[in-house]
C-alpha cells in the first residue's frame, strides 16, 4: 500500500508502505474511505515534536472492514466504521467510567498511519463503531470528523459542563474549537463566544452557533470576555489549542466556580500555583475519550442534524498529503481531507 511518512519537520512523503496485518486476533483491518490532517499533526511537522525517524502519519479514519481477526464479535467485513485515535477495549474500569482514550489496554491508533490505504485497528470491537447502513458520500466528511475533531470539541464542551443557560467561551479557532462551539449549541448553552482573528472561520463558528465574537487574545481577550458577561466571565471555557498563553486566557476568562475543559495538546504548560488556587475554576480534559461519543455523533449526523464535515475547507488527493499539512501550516486551510 502507500501512505504519508513524515521523514523531517516539513518533510512528508507519499510512499509504499507494507500492508497492515492481523496481529492479534482481536485486531480488524479497514480500508480507507477518507483521513485527513489534524491540528496535532503539525506538532511533528512544524519540528515541535522531534522527528528522528521516518514515521507514518494520521489517526482520524472512517472505512470499510476488510479482514478481522478470530475475537472480533461485532464488526464484519464489509461494514462501513468509525473508530478513534485511541484503540480501547470499552470494558475495563475505565473505559465503563467512560475514559476509552486512558483505557488500560489503550494503543494509539496511528502508530500505524491512517493517512494511507490501509489501516490496522487494534480491540476492534471495543474500538470502532459501525454506521447503520453504508453511508452516502456526502454524509463521509461528517462521520470522519466523528473520529476525532468532533469528538474532542465534544468532550472539551463536556468537560466544561456547558449547557442550558449557560456562556461558554471558545479558546481556539482551529477545527476542535469550531467543533466546540457546534458542541455547545448542542448541549444547550445560551450564549457561545468563539474567540478567533480569522474572517473564515469567524464565519463557521457562527453557522455552528457562536453568538458572539472576539477578536482580541491574552488580558485584552480576557477584559473582552468579562465586559460580555457582568464582569464575571464565563461559566464554561473550552481550551483547543494547548500552549501556555491560551491555557492561562482560559482559565482567566472563566468565573469562580467556572469550569475549564482543556483539550489542546499541551506543550510548554505551566499553572501558577497561588493563580489558579484563588480562580476557584474547575479543570478538566486531557485525550477526549471520543469512542464515548460516537454513537450519538454517527447518529446526529446520520440524521443530518449535525453538519460537522464543514470543517473541511481543503479536498486532496491522498498522494497530495504534503501540500494538505503546508496549507493548514500556513493557515491557508482549516483542516484537509485526504481521498485515497
């Protein structure tokens, strides 16, 4: 088969791979329908991350089984699935308490590279979940989203315990923060501030909900917040980007006994310790346990209530990999999808 290989920072070839194969009899192996490049991948691409090997790349992926191996039980050749970047077996302790991405069995999904025509998915059946019938391809860029940008908006908002009467502010206008702000809507939340510079994306957080928008970052996005919300700040924050500066507006535009859902991939976080100890806000996130949301995501979207697929603003050939991670780099793009 072939698939994205990242050899370097800004270094992503196309190129032949080896075919996945069974290696546990609990493992399934899908056919790419659509992958696409995350935010997160462009921690390694930018050189964020170290690179010091080549190393296949992508962990958001919707296809067809091909093959199981002999423990798989629900999932067959030929079903169209949705699964998460993190395999899960979705029964220990952990996985009931719904925390699929820390399960005790957890392997990351795209150690394998789902930015190619195969993908091998280990706890198949803990790990992907089946749409009711074969999907139309209008319908793919939305369940693909299902994967992981959805998911992690979802949790974020979750995490924030955003809700009926409540403002939730949106740090991040990436495709989870977008996400975020759909997330919001959908759990009820009255008021829904997306904070974001960027005209297009402005435009999106609007068509999923956000009532207000602002445009300034740090204390003057901070001073923004309060002046839409009595002084007080909002009742819940929703963090997608994961440095510092974004970490430390989140929980400052967030009120006392406010809740901060941080689903950005941190890098370089630290917390004042006095700071956070007198904001009196609620922390929580981390890897959204996206195999948590699935069912209910593939069932908003199949009954085309949800849209999430507008993230894509970028449609490339597989084999064009390198110009989708340049484009959303060089923000030319929100978030690519990739066609095998």
């Amino acid at each position: 088969m072939r698939g994205a290989v990242l050899h370097a920072p800004g270094d992503v070839r196309f190129e032949e791979r080896d075919d996945p194969k069974i290696l546990q009899p609990t493992d399934a192996i899908i056919r790419i329908s659509a992958t696409c490049v995350c935010g997160s991948d462009l921690w390694d691409y930018r050189g964020i991350n170290p690179v010091n090997q080549a190393t296949p790349m992508g962990h958001e992926y919707v296809g067809v089984v091909e093959e199981i191996g002999d423990d798989v039980t629900t999932i067959k050749p030929g079903q169209f699935v949705i699964g998460s970047f993190f395999a899960s077996d979705n029964t220990c302790p952990i996985c009931q308490a719904g925390y699929q991405s820390r399960c005790v069995h957890s392997e990351y999904v795209g150690a394998g590279g789902a930015q190619a025509e195969l993908l091998r998915v280990p706890l198949a059946d803990g790990t992907l979940v089946a749409t009711p019938d074969t999907p139309s391809v209008d319908l793919i860029p939305s369940l693909l989203a299902a994967s992981d940008v959805l998911g992690t908006g979802w949790y974020g908002a979750v995490a924030a315990e955003a809700g009926p009467g409540k403002t939730v502010a949106v740090v991040g206008d990436g495709a989870v923060g977008l996400l975020a702000v759909l997330a919001a809507k959908q759990l009820g939340a009255e008021q829904i501030i997306a904070m974001s510079r960027h005209e297009p994306r402005q435009k999106l957080a609007r068509e999923f909900g956000a009532t207000d928008i602002v445009t300034e970052r740090g204390d003057e996005g901070v001073a923004r917040i309060k002046d839409l919300t009595d002084g007080l700040g909002a009742h819940s924050v929703i963090e997608a980007v994961g440095t510092q500066e974004s970490m430390m507006q989140a929980i400052r535009s967030t009120r006392p006994g406010g809740h901060v859902g941080y689903v950005g991939v941190s890098h370089g976080v630290q917390l004042p310790g006095e700071e956070l100890f007198f904001s009196a806000t609620h922390l929580h996130g981390g890897p959204a346990p996206v195999r948590r949301f699935l069912p209910e995501m593939i069932d908003l979207i199949w009954q085309r209530r949800i849209d999430p697929g507008k993230v894509f603003d970028l449609t490339l050939p597989l084999d064009q990999a390198a110009e989708g991670y340049a484009a959303m780099d060089e923000r030319r793009a929100i978030k690519t999808l990739l066609q095998p």
